[in-house]
C-alpha cells in the first residue's frame, strides 16, 4: 500500500528542546518538501529536496534542519532556535523535480511547545 | 514573488447544490500551474484539480470544474451537485515553472454543506 506516512501524529515539546518529525514515503519519489500550516494561513515552505543528499531552504527554513540520507525518509528537525514552532507540519512527495509533478501530502503532524 | 489570494474565508451550500470558490493570484510569469487541494477533517491535503496555464481549455474532474482567466489571473473552482463529503478547507495554489517551483497556497475557503 503506497502512500506518505508521518509520525508522530501528535508531538509535544518543552521550550528549548530540540524535536525530529518523521516523513517517510514508498512512492518512489525523487522530490520531498516540509510545509508548515498556520491557523488562519495556507501552507509555506519550509525545506525541499530533490535528490538524495541534497536540499535546499524554503521561505521559512530558520530554526529548522532536514536530512535526506536515503530515497524514502525526509525527516525535519525543529530546533529550539525556532521562535514559534507550534503549528501543523505537513510533508509531500513528488515523483519529480518539474512542475508538472504533483505533490501528495502525508496525513500531518501537529507540534505542541508546552 | 507569486502571491494567491482566496477573498472568501467561509462558504456554504446545500446539499445536490453548485458552490463557486474563488481565488485570484499575481505573477509576472506567463507559464505555471494552477491547483486546488482539499483539506478534509482528518487535514490530509487532497489533490483536487490541475490546471496548466498555457492550457486555454477548463479543467475538469468529474463534479470538479475550474474557470481559468489567464488575462484576470482569476482561478475559481465549482462544485456540482455538492455532496456531505466535500465539506473541508480549500485551498488554491500556484506553482511556478522555474526556480524553487515550490507550491505557493492561499488562506484558504472552509466549506460547509448543509443537509
């Protein structure tokens, strides 16, 4: 059954703390993107990558890291430099690099800072 | 940079009833794509309809249509027959054809259908 799973579905974190999202597909995709969604808001890009490897930031990449090490896992990393990290973290995967290639959305993971 | 703009934060329709979304966007570009997704309950976004810019023709997906005015940059999406399952946010989004050609989302419109 192929798809895009993330875990945790739900995340919490202390101030200060530093927190991994999981992102992990079996579509055999060569792109994966990290979104974030504010209440109120679309969604804005955090990283991208096309390539295993390689990855690049997106409009908001401040206070987060990403991995791409193999094919099928994109995990993203919330430092405690990031300012307001409360939100609902989406990834997506596209076969490839071009526009013409739509981009799937995991189900979501929302984090918490308590 | 490409901004998308959906004026319209909530709608509703009655069920087996046309529902119009809205979206307009800005961009310099002459080539892109247009997209609407879906985004239920369970907040998994759902791919709903495609169009390419250089594509004069609507997009069409079953009860899913768009009116695409390229010259307006006006990109709405009609629900036919509205149905209890098609309640959800929608967002529109651009795309552009060079550079990061990331997805750039509007606000988004929640949908309600009432029974």
């Amino acid at each position: 059954d192929g798809g895009i799973t993330q875990s945790p579905k739900y995340l919490f974190r202390k101030e200060g703390q530093n927190v991994t999202l999981s992102c992990e597909q079996n579509l055999n995709h060569d792109a994966m993107y990290w979104y974030r969604q504010d209440p109120g808001q679309g969604l804005r890009l955090i990283y991208y990558s096309q390539i295993v490897n390689d990855f690049q930031k997106g409009d908001i990449a401040e206070g987060y890291s990403v991995s791409r090490e193999k094919k099928e896992s994109f995990p993203l990393t919330v430092t405690s430099a990031q300012k307001n990290p409360t939100a609902f973290y989406l990834c997506a995967s596209s076969i490839g690099w071009g526009p013409v290639d739509t981009q799937y959305f995991g189900p979501g993971t929302r984090l918490t800072v308590l | 940079a490409q901004t998308v703009t959906q004026s319209q934060p909530e709608m509703s329709v009655q069920e087996a009833e046309t529902v119009t979304l809205s979206c307009t966007y800005d961009t310099s570009e002459s080539d892109y794509y247009l997209f609407w997704y879906k985004q239920p309950p369970s907040r998994q976004m759902i791919l709903v309809i495609r169009q390419e810019a250089y594509k004069q023709q609507n997009a069409t997906e079953n009860r899913f249509s768009v009116n695409f005015q390229k010259a307006a940059k006006s990109f709405s999406l009609k629900i036919s027959d509205s149905q209890l399952g098609d309640a959800a946010m929608y967002f529109c989004a651009y795309r552009s054809t060079q550079g990061a050609q990331k997805l750039v989302f509007g606000q988004g419109t929640r949908l309600t259908i009432n029974p």
